[in-house]
C-alpha cells in the first residue's frame, strides 16, 4: 500500500470540477471522465487488474506538498507540474502540454500558497509535455526577465521532433493516447505514465540559459541547485537536478512508475537503453545517499534513502538487463521479434511494481533495442524486399481460397484465443479490402479482446482505437491530418522554419525547377540564400564563396514580414526588389497552402 499512501501524501486541494477549459468554453482536460477508477471500484473483466491499479494510483489530481519548499500539481496533464518556492517568487518545473493546463495548475497553487510572482522556469528536457504549457504561466514580454533553464541542444530537439515528423508522430499519437476513446472500463482508463495529454494550446518559449555540465550549480530566486546532464536517455536533450537545500532530487523523465520506452509506439529515434542505465548509475552515485526525496516529472514521488536507492538500483538494473541481453542473443543469432518471445525479466525485477510495462513494454522494448544496432531488416533474404500490404494481402486470399474463406480461418484461431494470429489473418484482407465488412467486424472483436487483456496502456488504446475505427459507422480508416496549412511558431530561429518548409516541398512536383532567391533580413543581419534543384530545397547563410549559384531574386524583408511570406499571407512587390519576384510565388506552389489567394502585397 506504500505507493497508494505516496500518491496521496502531501494532499493541500484540488479544482472542483477536475475540468479545465479554453475562454471559449472548450473542454481541453477532464479529470472527472476517470471517475469510475475509485479506490473502492473492482477491476472489471475488460481491464487487465495490474493496468487497473496504476490508473488508480495516477488519477489522483490536485496539489501536493512534496518537502519543504517543493510542492507539485498532479494529474492536470500528462505530466506534473513542480514548485519550488524561492526567496522572492516561485520557480516552475514542466509546464505541462498546454498553457490552459499550466494556468490552471498555477492558479490552484496560488490558492493554497499565496499570489507568487514566477521567478524561474525549468524545463528538464526536449519533449512537449514538459514545456508546451510555457505561456500559461509566463506572459508575454516577460522573457528576458526571469532565468528560463534548460539543458544544452534543447531548442534544437524540441523543434526537430515536430518539425521532420510531427504529422506523422501526431497520427500515431491519437492511437497510443487514446484520444478519441470514451474513458470508460471499455475504453481508454490511462496512459500508464498519466491519464492523457491534454487538448489545449501550446507554446514555445526559448531558454535564455542552457546548463551543458554535470555538477553545474546554479543559484535561481536563492534556491541552489545542482544539475545532472543525462542527454540520450528518455529524451535526446535532459537533465535531472538536485536541491541540496532540501534533499530533493528531480529525476526527469529517467525513473517514473512504471518502465518507461526505448521507442515510443508513437514513433521517436530509439533511445540508448545502455547510456540510460549508466545515468541512473551516476545518479545513485551522486546524489542516492543524500536524497530523502525522489519526484519526476510524472507520477508520484518515493520517499526515503532506503526505498529511493531501491528505485534507482531496480530501474538501473532494468534498463541494462533489457540492453545487454537482447544484444546477447541478437549476437547468438536470434532476431528481435524472437528475442522479445523469449526474454522476461529475472524475478526481483518482474516483480517490482515500478517496473511494470504500464507504458513502456518489454517486448516492445526489445524490438526498439534490436533496430538500433541492426535496423529494420532481420537479416532473412524472405524479408528483404516484400510485397506491400495491399498486394501481400491479394496473395494470402488467394492463397486461403478467397476472402470468406480467410475471414472464416481468422474466426477459428480467435475461438481458440489466439488472437494474434487472428489478427494477422484479418489484417491481410483489410489490407486487400479495405471496406470488406464481415472483415472488419472480425479484426474489431479481436482488436477489443487484445486491447482488454493488455498490461500496457499504449497498447491498449492502440488496439482500442483500432477496433473503434473498424466499427460500422466508420467505413475507412482515417485520413492523414491536414498539411494544408502551416504554423511557424514567430520565436523559432529561421533556419528552423526553412528546416519545416525542406520536408513539405512537393519535390516531385518541384523536379523541373531549379532557381535560387537570396533574402536579407533587416533585423538579423543575414542574407539567406534558397535554393530549389532536383526536388529539394537547400538553404545556406550567405559567407565566403556568392557565386555557387546566381540568384534570380533578391529582396530584404524583416523577420516577421519573411514569415507571413512563407505563410502566403502576402507576396513580393516587384518595386522592393531586384530580380523577378514571381520566383518566390513559383517556390511557394509546390507547398500544400501554396496556392491560395494572397491577402496583401508586401
């Protein structure tokens, strides 16, 4: 009962209702959905009991008083939100996803301990729902005033992420959060890590001071404070960091409840499970006989020397048994997918309620291993150039005597509970056919029966959604998010923005042009020259060597004016520059938004 005693330790209050929402009136979180996982509740048949446990622990919302100075804001978000009282305001820890979330768990905290000016803003690494809720508890034009801290290459991690891949990454994230399920004892019931992500708006508020050291010391608003660089473990960019004045050590993302990911299902560059495992190494060296407090940037904090070493020990050990064994029998020849079949971890660790898959998975985990070191390819000739779904699928009906034929053999093997191979079955004539309906009744009671059966919350919300599209009123499955239109955030670099553009340029469409345009920012001080050949747009800051290419347009424009251009808010006047301007409307066509009628002349 220690964790259900931690999780509620420290109680000060909470916002009644549990449901936060933008000025308009739209709903972006709602704690009370998770009503029905109360402490007195039984688990019912369609949650596995151990997952029932963990949304249990984690629905408990509100703020906590963590020690002395340090308080926490709990289930208003994916992730927690920590305080640290300094000697003239507060220092905010993660931010949260959405600035809606973050005011309102700001306001909640000012209830309890008084109006506090924010005099700090930490944010322990790269990943959204630990600084996309920044404008809600900094306003505008305040940037420059208070320290915002973060670990070195932060700005050029979190913008990377979105950048090359956020519309696919946010596709899959609708399936591994469960977004769209009702939150229900059939439906989603948390993420293991938290109960969602919230639906509000984000932002992005640069740091002004970057730590790049292990043993950096910093003093924030009197408060010291002593970082850990542990870039390359949960994020590409972290830190975790202690406050020797309270014994309290932040641990990031590094040690939460639950075993964390390798790779995300929602797709990410897989992680260095090995180079994780050394951190928590050093973290125990460090600080695991000082701190009485251990607390993340999800979950609920342990107490205690004894159980805090316990902790770091079991997810150290964890995350080098899960690493040094795949690479052990991927040496001895196995693949990952048989790897992941045979590997459990050994019983002090499987035991351990902290190391559950609630979020991460073992067997996914595995997988993710296996693919740094030896990629996709499992090293069989069948699987090196395969056939894709659509066609693979047209050759196993043919080859199970058609359709009904093949639906049939799926039931059979679901009747015998192995819906896994069930699954693949239906999952070949979905493919061929994909508005087939028995087809997809079929694979939508097998998806319900997986996703009700799984430990891990990902999984069960992907095989959940899955089934949820497969259901008679949905007869396609859902089409990509738009790309219609495009957000380049005023605070990112320019270099980052035509980063953006470079993986949205139709280069196919793009192939027969080639032309370069130099543009001088007023403002920054730089001459940007673009360059579009073969399908590809390249940019460069203009130094040394002008003459590689010779532009055919060349204007000076603000930063901001540069933005609304890339946006087609407004086009180049031809009086403004030198060269043709039609180039850059020629350049602009080949983007989705790049057709539409201008709004202005520059």
């Amino acid at each position: 009962m220690t964790d259900f005693q931690n999780a509620t330790r420290g109680f000060l209050g909470t916002l009644e209702p549990g449901i936060i929402k933008t000025l308009s009136g739209e709903t972006v979180w709602d704690n009370n959905a998770y009503g029905f996982l109360e402490n007195d509740q039984q688990c019912p048949p369609t949650v596995h009991p151990k997952l029932w446990r963990q949304g249990q622990l984690t629905v408990k919302h509100g703020l906590f008083k963590v020690t002395q100075r340090i308080y926490q804001v709990r289930g208003f978000d994916l992730s927690n939100m920590t305080l640290v009282e300094g000697e003239k305001g507060v220092i905010i820890i993660d931010p949260l996803v959405s600035n809606e979330c973050a005011a309102a768990a700001f306001s909640l905290y000012k209830k309890h301990r008084g109006d506090r000016p924010l005099t700090g803003l930490i944010y322990s690494h790269s990943h959204i729902d630990h600084f996309g809720g920044a404008r809600g508890v900094l306003p505008p034009g305040l940037e420059d005033q208070i320290p915002i801290v973060a670990p070195e290459g932060f700005m050029e991690e979190a913008t990377s992420e979105n950048i090359y891949a956020g519309p696919a990454m946010r596709r899959r994230a609708r399936y591994m959060y469960g977004t769209t399920l009702p939150r229900s004892v059939e439906g989603q019931v948390g993420c293991g890590l938290g109960m969602a992500t919230s639906r509000g708006t984000t932002s992005l508020i640069p740091p002004n001071v970057l730590i790049s050291n292990t043993n950096d010391e910093r003093l924030v608003d009197g408060v010291r404070i002593v970082f850990q660089m542990v870039s390359g473990t949960e994020a590409p960019s972290e830190f975790n960091f202690y406050f020797p004045d309270t014994k309290a050590l932040y641990i990031a993302e590094c040690a939460t409840h639950c075993m964390h990911n390798i790779s995300t299902l929602r797709g990410a560059l897989v992680r260095d499970a090995k180079a994780w495992s050394r951190y928590l190494d050093e973290s125990l060296v460090l600080y695991g006989g000082e701190a009485d407090v251990l607390l993340a940037g999800h979950n609920w904090p342990t107490w205690g020397r004894a159980d805090i070493t316990r902790m770091l020990v079991e997810q150290r050990d964890m995350y080098a048994f899960m690493h040094d064994q795949t690479v052990r029998l991927m040496n001895e020849g196995m693949t990952g997918v048989e790897i992941a079949e045979t590997l459990s971890l050994p019983p002090a660790l499987d035991s351990a309620w902290h190391l559950q898959g609630y979020y991460g998975s073992l067997s996914h985990n595995i997988k993710a291993i296996y693919s740094r070191y030896m990629t996709w390819f499992d090293g069989n000739p069948v699987n090196l150039w395969k056939h894709p779904p659509a066609e693979e699928g047209k050759r196993y009906i043919a080859c199970m005597g058609g359709i009904e034929g093949t639906i049939t053999l799926a039931e059979q093997f679901a009747a015998k509970d192995d819906l896994r191979f069930a699954a693949t079955l239906l999952g070949h004539v979905i493919a061929a056919e994909p508005k087939h309906t028995r087809a997809r009744s079929a694979l939508s009671s097998v998806f319900k029966k997986l996703g009700f059966g799984a430990l891990n919350a990902t999984w069960r919300n992907f095989y959940l959604t899955g089934a949820a599209d497969l259901a008679p009123e949905s007869t396609t499955t859902p089409s990509p998010q738009s790309t219609k239109t495009v957000d380049l955030n005023p605070l990112l670099s320019v270099e980052q923005w035509l980063c953006s553009l470079s993986v949205q340029i139709d280069g196919i469409r793009a192939a027969g042009k080639s032309f370069a345009i130099d543009v001088t920012l007023s403002d920054q001080g730089q001459t940007w020259r673009l360059i579009l050949s073969n399908g590809a747009l390249s940019y460069r800051i203009l130094s040394g060597n002008t003459s590689l290419e010779k532009p055919g347009l060349h204007f000076k424009v603000a930063k901001a004016e540069l933005r609304s251009l890339l946006l087609c808010r407004i086009k180049v006047d031809a009086q403004m520059c030198e060269g043709d301007p039609k180039l850059f409307q020629d350049l602009m066509q080949f983007f989705p938004w790049g057709n539409k009628p201008f709004e202005s002349h520059l």
